[in-house]
C-alpha cells in the first residue's frame, strides 16, 4: 500500500487565545509546516474564538485551519463554557468553567488526525496555570500521556510552554510580534472578555507591565 505523503509537519491546537498563538508564531519562526485544528466542541464563545483564530494566526497558516465538531459530548453539560453565564447575576469560578476529561479529549482527537494522515508531531499550547483544576491538566498527567501516545502509535505530543506562565507567554509573544491585544481568551463570555473569570483574570496579570 502507497503511503500517502503529508504536505505537514505539525498539528497545533489552536482557538485564538494568547497561548495557542503564540505558539503559532513560535513555530512559524521555526519554519514548522503547519495544520491548524480548531475543536468545536460546543462552547458557547466558539464564534468569537474562531473568527478571532483567522484574524491572528501568522499569513501562512490561514488556509490551513481545520474545524473538527465534537459538540454533541458536552450538550448536556451545565458547564459555564456550555451554558453562557449571566455575568450580571452569576459569579463564575473555575469548577463552573470544568469539563470532563476536556484536555485528554482534544489531544487524542488531535492524535488520531495527525495518525491518520501521517504527520509526525502534534503541539498543544497548555501552559503552568493556577487556574488548571482538572486532573487532565497537571504536568504529570500531560508527561504520562505523551509516552503513552509516543509508544503505541507514531504521533510524538509536544508542550514547549508547558513550564512557563502565561506572563514568560506573553513576553514571548512580545518578542515575537504576535497581534496579543486582537486574541481571545474568555470562556464565560461570547462576545467581550468579562475580565473576570479564571481566564481573563490570568490574562490581566500576564499582561501588565509588559
């Protein structure tokens, strides 16, 4: 059987926000041929997310941006990134904003595409948060499954940002001239960022004094 040749290095999980764009700068500086994977998974600033992710992502990898549609997990989830908060009545925490196994699931779906269609490596922007509450998100976890992928199919996960705050992200970011102010990162609002969820709060702090 003919091995079908992929025109791409990398997978990159992206949606708009400062970390996954950064990212996206970091690799084009490195000249990564990317794809970019955009996961709808039912959340409900997905339009804001998307349509901001055209706008900043670097000129080469525009046309390359991919939508996957894994909303029908999470429909009846009660989650604040499911179920639009009423920022006017509603104090929002990061146990609203949690997702079942939200992390596993966008790495192995990212695996799986990249598997399949023969690209070697697949980047994720997940950063040190003190706002990462699920079990899916701690380092150990994000060690253990990449060994897991690398040693029972052909996709190698790489987390360059792993260690480092959203605040060494954003002053890569600066370094790198990445449009910082245009990305999104809201999860409890679908058209401005509230500035007041876990997100926007890591955001603010990143970015002063910068």
């Amino acid at each position: 059987m003919e091995n079908n040749k992929t025109s791409y290095d990398a997978i990159l999980m992206a949606s708009g926000g400062l970390d996954s764009t950064v990212m996206a700068y970091w690799l084009k500086r490195k000249g990564i041929r990317v794809q970019i994977l955009f996961i709808d998974y039912g959340q409900h600033f997905k339009k804001v997310e998307y349509e901001t992710l055209l706008k900043v992502l670097p000129q080469e990898y525009k046309d390359s941006v991919r939508v996957v549609r894994i909303g029908d997990i999470y429909e009846n989830s009660e989650s604040r990134m499911i179920r639009e908060p009423n920022l006017w009545e509603d104090d929002v925490t990061a146990d609203d904003l949690y997702l079942p196994y939200r992390n596993l699931l966008f790495l192995s779906i990212a695996s799986s595409v990249a598997q399949s269609e023969n690209i070697p490596e697949v980047y994720s922007a997940f950063i040190n948060s003190n706002h990462a509450k699920e079990i899916d998100c701690s380092k150990e976890f994000f060690d253990k499954l990449g060994t897991l992928l690398g040693e029972y199919g052909t996709v190698n996960i790489q987390m360059p940002f792993r260690d480092m705050s959203k605040k060494e992200v954003a002053e890569l970011g600066v370094e790198l001239g990445v449009p910082i102010a245009l990305t999104y990162s809201c999860q409890a609002n679908s058209e401005v960022h509230c500035g007041v969820c876990p997100n926007c709060v890591d955001r603010i702090s990143a970015l002063k004094n910068l």
